[in-house]
C-alpha cells in the first residue's frame, strides 16, 4: 500500500493534525480542507477498497480522539487547495470525514433503573389490558385471570424477542446499545407502544446496519406466528347472527387481517362462511404482533425497515421510500403513525454507518428484497377485498 504523509501544520493546527499522517498512512489523500465552521476535516482520497482497511484506520484515529465516516459524495475545494494548484470539484469522490469524538457524561443511577421500571409498567398495563378483553371471553374460557396472565406473556414475548434480537445483533459486531425501554399504552386501547434501544456507538457498516435491522423484526415475527397458531385454536367461530349484538354494544370491534394470519387461520379451520372468528385475548396479542412488525418493517426513517433500506438502497431511496411509506400509512388510517414518521423524518438526523462506501453484501440485498415481500404478506388489508367477514376482537 502506498503511504503518503502531508505536512500542513499551517492549514490543521491543534487535534486535526494528527489526523494527516493517520490518513495518508492508510490512503492516498488527493486533497483535504477543514470546515471550521462545524469543526470537521475532509480527505478527498483515490478510490480503493476501504473494506478490508476502515476498521483499523478507526482504531488509530481513536486513540487521537477522532472517529470517521467515509461516503461516496460530491466534493468541492472551497478553501485554498492543499495538494493542487487550482479549485476543483469532484462529483463522485470517496470522502472521508473527521470529527473529533464527543465526551460521554456518565450516567445517572436513575436512568440505569428506567428501563427496568418502564418494562414493570408495560408488565402491569398489558395484563390489565389482558384481563379487559378475557372478560367478554369469559363465555368461552373458565379463568379470565389465566387468560389475561397467557395474553401477557405473548404481547410481552413478541416485543421482547423483538428486542432481544437488536440485542444479539448489536453484541455480535461491538455495538454498544442501551437495555430496551418498553413503552407503556392505554389498557383497553392500546396497551403498549412498543419499545426502543438507544444505541450508544456507531454502526460500523452497511452489512452491520442491516443486520441489527433486521435481526429484531424478523425474531419478533417467528414468535408472533407461533402466538397466532395457539390463539387461533382458542379462538371461537360464532354465527354471524349471534354476533351482531356483541358488535352493536361494543364488546368487539372489527380488526383487518393480513395474508399470514388468514393462512393460519384457514389451516386451522378458523374461517368460515356465515360465522365470525372470535379473536382469543393471545390472538388479539398475534394481531399485535404482525401489526407493530409490519410498521417497523416500513422502508421509512429510522424504522427497522429504514434502517435496511438505508443500508441497501442508500440515503436516496430511503428518502423515497420514506414518503411512499408514509402514503401507505395515511391509506391504510394509521394517520398518527403517518404524521409521526413524517415529522421525525424531516427533522432528526439521518442514520449513517462510518463506512458507507462499501455496499450491502449480495446475500443481504437479496434478503432486504424478500423482507419486503414479507412486509406485503403481514400488512393489514381490508377485509372487504377478500369477501370474508372482518375479525372480531
């Protein structure tokens, strides 16, 4: 590999000129220039392979209190070139930018118990929720209380599997992340909103990216259909004409289904003509389950679906897609859902690895084009398109 080091001590003075012989000692460096404005130094390098090397040259530029991203981008010498005569602009130049590393303040023994008080609350409030839906059950079943503790159990193990697969995800590339903070709802409505990690360190790559996007979805997805097989044989089929007066005094109300749930429902011979499917509280918790996956699974911000779609289709097509997704929410009613991921989209940053030059693997683009195609199959289609009575939960 050809070194090349730069003497510019006149241009970067203070931490940044450590970073030059770091730099060129990795990569040939066509020219650079320092935004002082925003603190930050540009390296316009020849275009290489950086895969095999960008993990190494991170190591160094930590231990001089620096970290960098490297894209593929329009560069353009607004300063006084350092290594050419003339300004120039390059449109599609590998650029590699440095930033000095912020300090972390240390955490407060307060914020270390959140996560652990929010997963009791959301405990609590799912099986209030739980025990609100067995009782209208209770025709059908001899213990509400056993019910409302099984509907628990399954919301909860959907979402922590969800999370637990981020978790698995973030420790097998070094990602260091927080626990998962669960999000408590509304019993009786919308017992919770699901969950987040606060990611406490920088996605190395776009293979990296993709997998701790994928990995919660997809974890989530297998015990949700395990929780649909169990509810559906506990769920009952009641003529449609015993149950209107369920649906005229509020007891139940309608809920689309998608293309999986119908599949096990029809295997489990769940569906048939003049009778309603009495969703079981567990199956309410499947319900859930293919419906937060579907949403995370939207190619949109800094969803999980975004986060993949990031990774494979770059920042263009994310930000396409995001809009499209957000047209498909407002369709489909989730307006609060669509005025959320249109808010945040324009407002908080855009997730970027540190190396995001190298593209997305084969295998993995394959699987983001197949994941996809599963967000199709879990997405809640009106009922009415397929001639079949909704689902009554």
């Amino acid at each position: 590999m050809q070194k090349k080091c730069l003497v510019a001590t006149t241009f970067l003075n203070g931490d940044f000129s450590r970073a030059i012989p770091i730099v060129s000692s990795f990569y040939a460096v066509k020219d650079f220039q320092r935004n002082a404005r925003e603190d930050y130094v540009e390296f316009l390098i020849a275009d290489a392979d950086i895969k095999g090397t960008f993990m190494a040259f991170q190591k160094e530029l930590a231990k001089a209190g620096m970290i960098a991203v490297a894209k593929r981008s329009r560069y353009v010498s607004r300063l006084m070139p350092t290594l050419s005569s003339m300004r120039f602009s390059v449109d599609d130049g590998t650029v590699i930018t440095i930033y000095k590393m912020g300090k972390q303040n240390p955490r407060s023994r307060s914020a270390s118990f959140l996560p652990f008080v929010l997963f009791l609350a959301t405990i609590s409030i799912v099986f209030v929720d739980g025990y609100l839906r067995s009782s209208p059950f209770a025709t059908f079943v001899a213990d509400p209380t056993l019910l409302a503790i099984v509907y628990t159990m399954s919301l909860m193990g959907i979402l922590g599997i969800h999370e637990f697969g981020h978790i698995m995800a973030n420790r097998k590339h070094g990602i260091r992340a927080s626990w998962p903070y669960f999000i408590p709802g509304v019993p009786g409505f919308i017992p919770t909103f699901g969950a987040m990690i606060v990611l406490r360190s920088n996605m190395t790559s776009r293979n990296v990216m993709f997998d701790v996007g994928i990995a919660g979805p997809i974890a989530g997805l297998i015990i949700t259909i395990i929780v649909a097989v169990y509810g559906s044989s506990i769920s009952i089929l009641v003529p449609t004409d015993h149950v209107q007066d369920l649906f005229s005094d509020g007891n139940l109300v309608n809920r689309d289904s998608n293309l999986v749930m119908l599949f096990i429902l029809g295997s489990m011979g769940k569906l048939a003509e003049s009778s309603t499917l009495i969703m079981s509280p567990v199956l309410y918790a499947a319900w859930l389950g293919f419906l937060i996956t579907f949403l995370n699974l939207m190619p949109a911000w800094q969803l999980d679906g975004g986060h993949i779609t990031r990774s494979a289709l770059g920042p263009r097509w994310h930000k396409v897609l995001t809009y499209i997704s957000i047209s498909i929410l407002f369709t489909l009613g989730f307006f609060p859902m669509a005025l959320l991921v249109l808010f945040f989209s324009l407002r908080a940053p855009e997730s970027i690895p540190l190396d995001d030059v190298t593209p997305l693997s084969a295998k993995r683009k394959a699987v983001f084009f197949m994941t996809l195609g599963l967000a199709v199959l879990i997405a809640p289609i009106p009922s009415h398109l397929f001639g079949i009575i909704p689902l009554g939960a």
